[in-house]
C-alpha cells in the first residue's frame, strides 16, 4: 500500500521534483533506493498569510510494491445493443452515453444544439450582432453551459461518487494531468471543445449515436411508463429507459412536463450581478501585495455572508476571465462568466449572488413549480429592457451602487456586447439589491480593497442552478411517478457544475443497468 505524506514548499520550488521528492523522504524517514515510485497527488496554493507556501500530498511506493495502473475508460462495441435515449449533451449527458458503452448498453443522445465548432458562429452572433438562437448558444449545444464557461472542475460532491473517475476521463480524453493534482482544477473554455469532441468520437467509434438539432417536444406515456419521444415534433422513438439531461435552462422541457402531468416542483436557487475587478487588484489583495511572482497563478477568491436571513456568495470565480453574454431567448439578458486555460486576461470576475428559498419571492404560491422560474424570468427581462433591449446590460460601479448613484463612466469592461449606465436598485427586485449592497461594504472588510468603485457589477447572474426540480426516487433514479424516466444533472436539480453532473449521468446508466440486472419490466 502507498504511503501519503503532506509538505509544504515556497511557489518558486515547485518544479524542482528532486527537491520535493528528497523532502518527502526526508519527512518519512526514508531515502530514494526505499522506494519504487512516487508522484504528486494533490496541490493546493495556502496564501492565508506570507510567505505563500504550496501545500503538496506526496504519494509513495516502497521498494517491492508496484503503482497499479487501470485504465480509467474501458469501451466495448454496443452496435447492437439494448438502447437507451439520453436527452441532451452536457456533462451528465456525455458522461451516461460514455459509461453506457462501458456497461454494454447503446446510447442515443439528442441534441437540440449543434456541434462545439457550429455553436461558435452562434456565440459570435451574440457578441457581435446581439443576435440569440434559442436553440444554440452558451447553455444549449454539445458539451453544455460548462464547454463556454470555462471547465471548473471542482466539487464539494464527494458522496454523489467517483470524482477521479470523472477527472481521468477528462485526462483520457485530452485534459492536462493537472487536473488530478490540484485542488480547484480548470481545463480553459479554449481546450475543451476538442475534449468535447474526442469524447463524441469514442461514443460514435463505439456503436453509440450523436444527434444534433434534435430537441425532445413530446413523451409519449403508458401506465406510468415511458413508452416513446418525439423530437424536434416530427418523429417517434421508442424507448424503455430516457436520461432526461436537458441542463438547468432548458425551461421548455420543464412546461412539457408540466403539460404531461409529470411532477415538477418548485427549487431554491440564486440570482444577483457578476462582478468585475482588474486581476491585479485581486492578485495584490490574495497575495498580500506580492503581484510579480511568475510561479503564482491568478488569484481566486470566495466570500459568503448571510444577510438578513439570506446567504449571499460568490459563485463562478473566473480569475484572468471575461464576462459572456448568456441568455436562451431573444427578449432576455444573462451574464456568466469563463477563463482561457492560462487565465491571463487582466480582469477577474465573479457571481455575487442571493440564495433564495420560494417562499421567499414575492411572487409565492405554495404548490406552484414555476415561482422560482416566474422570478428568473422577471428579472432577466427586466435586465433586458434597462439595457435598452438589447444584449447590453445594466451596469454600475460598485459604491455608486450602495450609495445609490447613477454611474457616469465606467472603466473598460470584458462584456463585449457592452454595457448601459443604470441604478441597479431599480432594476433589480428590492430583496436582491438590499442585500447586495450590504454584502458589498461586508466584503470589503474581509478582503482590503474589494469594495471599490473600480470594480463593475452587471446584471443578471441568474443561471447558477435550475430553479426547478424533477423529482425522483433516491435508490432507483426514476422519476418518482414515472418508470423508465430518469431526471439528470443541472436541471433536474441533482448536480450544482461540470463533476457533479458528470457523475449523476454515471449514476443514472448504473441504476439502468441494475434494474436490467435485476429482471423487472423496465
């Protein structure tokens, strides 16, 4: 068994391997001919206080034990089959067609959106032409939201299941190994379309199908079971088993099955401003003034306070990012943000958000599915005419914001569709904007130097979690009333990023696979 030692050195060693392997030794008791192997685990930057120090996991075998090897993907052929229809190419839905093949099943994955390389031209016209396709954009198309926002591939969801497994797909298919070793890991929205797509590959190569421009519209429905699907309102498939992976903005999905009397309900979730500072800002108040060291990477933050009964945090860090135009329909606005691979843009930005219960919208009814979608929309379309009705959005320095100032100028902003002067105080509802304001001067205390009016709130972040969920039964994975039908990932409610959705479209193929192993009628 090997053995794990943690250590801690200055960011200037980190590539001296022979430092780091004779400092774990050294730390052990042991010397180079005691051992047959070793490599880093885990990575993570402790900047709490100077000097920065990296803290390293250092894994060890000793003379006489072999590092076993598993390849982390073993397909086989499923040209022929039993199938199973999996809704929508995201993570969770990429992740159930590749352990499908693993489990000798045939996936069928529909796609309403195009292909990574056709889904550019669609984002470009958002940018350029502030031209929204429902159908293609930054949340619908192959690989999902998280193919353009960026591939953060951290999880707190450690009990939902094998997170390296996920992550040494994301390897197989093309990621750095990085990915296994530190401890927020990111791929870059540059470097995952063609992850996305060598992904595609093997389940084609494998006996699986891709469709796109494929949208589900129907389902067709017997004794409380799946029967069949329609897509794009033209054509009949059936199916005994339906991933349902759609994603946490594909609204329409949820008002069909609302129309089917398939239940739906109501979810807590977010909405708030994406906020942008200059990195070095960020930089020099994480690293305690030390902006010009070439072995630190751009720095993150994360902050929560609860205000007034309320959560208020950051969600979607993005150092070295840029700001990006997100809505799924032409009369709305969306912001969300991404980071290349090398995160070396000069500005960072992030979600401030307010977590809310249902109840807690003013626009309350118990038992109604869609308060908190009704709430979302409201405010993006709200947005959306304060930006004068276009993809620009509402924007405000952040101090003229808490002390209610309309802002003259504003500083360069990475939104490349633009952004309007507005008093973000009355375009947002009053519950969101009066704890954001409080949240702001809160934040400023704990990180010198955040509350600044440099920095540059824009409105909505709205799409940090579906605001509805599909439920379903906790052993089997089925839809609590419906058999054959598996809610999936985001916008079921059961993911919360890239791993976690991953991993539920894992989980789904395996309680597929154990209700055929167990005989019942599917």
């Amino acid at each position: 068994m090997s053995r794990l030692v943690q250590i801690a050195i200055l960011p200037r060693q980190q590539e001296d391997l022979e430092f780091i392997l004779e400092l774990a030794l050294e730390k052990e008791k042991l010397r180079k001919e005691n051992i047959s192997d070793w490599r880093i685990r885990k990575r993570s930057i402790d900047a709490r206080r100077k000097p920065i120090k990296i803290n390293l996991q250092v894994e060890m075998w000793l003379k006489g034990e072999k590092r076993e090897i598993i390849p982390p993907f073993i397909p086989q052929n499923v040209s022929s089959s039993k199938e199973i229809a999996i809704i929508g190419a995201g993570p969770a839905g990429l992740y159930a067609a590749l352990r499908a093949i693993e489990a000798g099943l045939k996936p069928i994955v529909f796609e309403r959106g195009k292909d990574v390389r056709e889904r550019r031209r669609d984002l470009a016209a958002i940018n350029k032409d502030q031209i929204v396709n429902p159908e293609s954009n930054y949340c619908f198309g192959e690989g999902g939201a998280g193919t353009y926002s960026d591939g953060k591939l951290y999880t707190r969801s450690k009990k939902r299941g094998n997170v390296l497994k996920a992550l040494e797909w994301f390897v197989h298919f093309g990621a750095d190994e990085d990915i296994l070793v530190d401890a927020h890991p990111h791929i870059g929205t540059n470097k995952l379309p063609k992850i996305i797509t060598a992904m595609r590959e093997a389940i084609i190569e494998n006996g699986g199908e891709v469709h796109f421009n494929s949208k589900l519209t129907d389902l067709k429905l017997k004794d409380n079971t799946i029967e069949a699907i329609q897509i794009n309102a033209e054509k009949w498939f059936e199916f005994e088993n339906v991933i349902l992976a759609t994603g946490h903005s594909a609204r329409d999905i949820f008002y069909l099955l609302h129309a089917k009397n398939i239940k739906i309900e109501a979810k807590p979730f977010a909405i708030g401003v994406r906020v942008e500072h200059q990195q070095e800002l960020i930089d020099y108040i994480q690293y305690h003034g030390e902006v010009d060291n070439p072995y630190l990477p751009p720095a993150s933050y994360a902050l929560v306070e609860q205000v007034d009964g309320l959560g208020v945090y950051s969600f979607c860090m993005c150092p070295g990012g840029i700001i990006a135009p997100c809505a799924t329909e032409q009369e709305e606005v969306v912001t969300n943000g991404w980071s290349p691979s090398k995160r070396n843009n000069p500005y960072a930005n992030s979600g401030i958000v307010v977590s809310v219960e249902p109840k807690d919208l003013p626009n309350y009814k118990e038992g109604d599915p869609f308060v908190c979608l009704d709430f979302q929309k409201f405010v993006e379309q709200r947005c959306w005419e304060a930006g004068g009705k276009t993809q620009k959005v509402p924007a405000q320095r952040m101090i003229d914001f808490v002390e209610g100032k309309v802002s003259e100028d504003f500083p360069k902003t990475s939104y490349q569709p633009g952004i309007v002067s507005a008093d973000l105080n009355e375009v947002l509802p009053p519950m969101i904007s009066k704890r954001l304001k409080k949240a702001f001067v809160a934040f400023g205390k704990k990180m010198k130097g955040y509350y600044t009016n440099q920095a540059v709130l824009h409105a909505p972040e709205s799409r940090t979690s579906s605001p509805v969920s599909i439920p379903r039964d906790s052993e089997t994975l089925e839809h609590i009333e419906i058999k054959g039908l598996y809610p999936c990932g985001e916008g079921a409610g059961y993911a919360g990023g890239i791993i976690s959705a991953a991993i539920d479209g894992i989980n789904c193929v395996d309680a597929i696979v154990l209700k055929n192993a167990l005989g019942y009628k599917l």
